[in-house]
C-alpha cells in the first residue's frame, strides 16, 4: 500500500491519523524531556500529567458520574471476563449473563469457573441475529450483577439501550463501543473495555467500578486483581501501559476537538444512516446480517447473494483501498467496522463502491 487505506479493521482498528501525526512529533523528545513518552519513568512529573490528564477528559467526555472510579488495567477485556467474577461473585450469589455473542459466551465461560452463572437470556438460538428484548430476560432478582455485551462486535447488533435490571448492577462489556454515544450511568455497576476499538492501542484496559463495588470486592484473591488495588493507587500499583495512556489521551483530545461525546454521537448515527441505507435500499443484493432494531452502529454485517461474490467484493475493495471487510470467520459476509475514527468519508466512499459492485455483478 503505498498510501493509507480507509481501515475496516474490527480490532485492533483505525486511529485518527491526527493521534498519529502528534505522536510521530512526540516521538524522540516529549515536551522537552529529551526521552520519548515511553522511555519515562511512569513516577516522573511528564508521565503524571498524561495519566491524570487522560483520566480526567475520560471522566468528562464520557460523563462518569463521581461515583465510579476510572482504572486502567491490562490484560484486555478478556481479563475483566475473570475479574468481573473474581471481585464480586461470592459463593451463595448468582449473577445473571445475557449472551447475545461470542464474547458474551467467554464471559460467562470465566462467571462459570468462579461460582453460579445463569443465563438470564440468549440469542443464540438464532445465531446471535438479534438482542433479546427485556420481555424476555429471566432475571435473578438479587444477582449481584447482570453481565451485557452491549455492542456485539462479530455478529454486528448493539443494545439501543441498556436493559432494566432493577436493583441488580449492570456490569456492560463496552469494548467495541466505549465512548460511541451517551450511557445512562444510573444502573451501571462496571463497565469496561480493551482500548484496541474506539479508545486507542491494544495494551490499555479501561474498568469504570462504582465505588460501593470496589469496596465490596472479595480480597481473597491476588492484589493485582482486586478492584481496589488499582482504585486505591490511581492505577499506578505497579508499571501501568503509559504509551497506550498516552495515545489513549490523545484520542480523547481528538475527541474533545471533534465537539465531545454528542459529536460523536451523531456523527456515528450519519454513517450508519448512510451505510444501512444502501443495504436497505438494494435488498436484493445486499442482505443485513441482524435484525434491524438490533442492529449496531459500530460493526455492521450484511451478505452478498453468493459466497463467491462476497470473496470477489472483499478482494476488489482492498484492490479500491478499502481493507478489513472479511467478515469474523465464525460468521463469514462481510464486516464494516466503523468506529469513531472511521472518516463519515470512508462511509461515503464504501458506499459508492458498493453501489458500482451490484451493478457491475448484478
Ligand atoms: C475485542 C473484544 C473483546 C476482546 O478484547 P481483548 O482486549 O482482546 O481481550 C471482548 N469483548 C468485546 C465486545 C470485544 O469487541
């Protein structure tokens, strides 16, 4: 490639290339430290300022009430899959798991290892098409937590709004669609997500535990995995991943400049309009993957009318510059990430693309 491609990565994904150029200006010699970021003690007064920083514009962009404290940890959110359980499901407790994904199901792979992990619904009957509707959830009144994966990353649906669930805190899986739109904070309980979709590099975890969990944790299980080390340290127990804090801080400027969450907001909303528009307006051609009240903003999966065609659109569209098409294997079609870096651009194009495709192979 000789120029960058509009990149429809699932994850590890796009940057904004703004993040990128800035670091590239940082790289040798940050703010006159003579070092690079990543060479910095993460106890120097440079180091600090990113990581308090960083947490600070996440705490305002993503209008984290001041009850919740903001770790970040590592290990991805395959490691939150454990801790999640590990804190806070106690031997005489159930907690509740809705799985609507694959990521749901390894969710509650670890919720099964540590103690009782019902499931208080599914969508997998019908191979995770669609998010269960709240009519439907069988929901354990005194769980100690009901788990979600609110954007389901292979499969392509998202929960338009988080369930009731009573009392009962949600513990939400946001790692494909972490600061993509508004979250109503009133019955969350933790959410978390690997950095690698909309917050930055792989490498940083971010873990949003109220406070009132993080004290309940069990302390009956290793230091670095208990809530409450990190929360009692600002994350800085031990050597945190400061040049993913870093980038991570960088997105959340570009952020902040993009005009905040409601930008990004409804700039998420214009691409999904534009792309389910095109797959709503040639039917016969391009078929959504999901039901449409379930369908999500960040991942969007559609068929072709043969598999032949599905490989020959993936492989003309990187021809075109567009990469990162291939749907997950597990499902197979095709797979738009759109993630808040994604250019409203890229879409337009893609789009056009995709239009001159069905014609050309109608
Ligand atoms: C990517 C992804 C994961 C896995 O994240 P890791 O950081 O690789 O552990 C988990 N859940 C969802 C929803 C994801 O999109």
């Amino acid at each position: 490639m000789a120029k960058r491609i509009w990149n429809f990565n699932a994850g590890p994904a796009t940057l904004p290339l703004a993040v990128l150029e800035q670091a590239k200006a940082d790289l040798p010699n940050y703010n006159e430290s003579g070092m690079a970021v990543m060479e910095l003690s993460h106890r120097s007064k440079d180091y600090d300022a990113i990581h308090t920083r960083a947490r600070e514009m996440f705490v305002e962009l993503f209008e984290i009430p001041n009850n919740f404290k903001v770790l970040f940890l590592q290990g991805g959110a395959s490691m939150q899959f454990a801790m999640v359980p590990m804190n806070l499901l106690k031997k005489s407790k159930t907690a509740d798991y809705i799985v609507t994904g694959s990521w749901s199901k390894k969710a509650l792979t670890e919720g099964k290892i540590i103690g009782n992990a019902n499931v208080a619904g599914s969508s997998q009957e019908t191979n995770f098409d669609r998010i269960p509707k709240q009519d439907e959830l069988n929901l354990t009144s005194d769980a100690v937590y009901c788990h979600i994966t609110s954007n389901n990353t292979i499969a392509g649906t998202q929960f338009q709004s988080f369930p009731d669930t009573g009392n009962v805190p949600i513990v939400a899986d946001m790692s494909s669609d972490i600061l993509s739109r508004k979250v109503n904070f009133s019955n969350v309980g933790i959410i978390y997500a690997g950095a690698q979709k909309n917050l930055g590099p792989s490498g940083l975890t971010v873990a949003i535990v109220r406070e009132d969990l993080v004290e309940a944790g069990l302390d009956t299980i290793p230091t670095l995995l208990q809530y409450r080390t990190q929360a009692d340290k600002d994350s800085l127990f031990n050597t945190p991943p400061t040049y993913a804090i870093y980038l991570f801080k960088l997105v959340l400027d570009w952020v902040k400049g993009l005009g905040g969450l409601d930008a990004v907001e409804k700039r998420n909303q214009e691409k999904g309009d534009l792309l389910y528009g095109l797959i709503d307006a040639m039917p016969d051609y391009y078929k959504g993957a999901v039901e449409k009240d379930s369908r999500s903003l960040m991942n969007v999966t559609f068929r072709l009318p043969t598999e032949e065609l599905e490989a020959q659109f993936i492989k003309e569209g990187l021809a075109a510059g567009f990469g990162g098409l291939k749907g997950h294997r597990s499902v197979g079609g095709v797979r738009v990430s759109m993630y808040n870096a994604l250019e409203p651009q890229g879409i337009k194009e893609l789009t056009e693309f995709m239009k001159a495709f069905a014609q050309k192979n109608g």
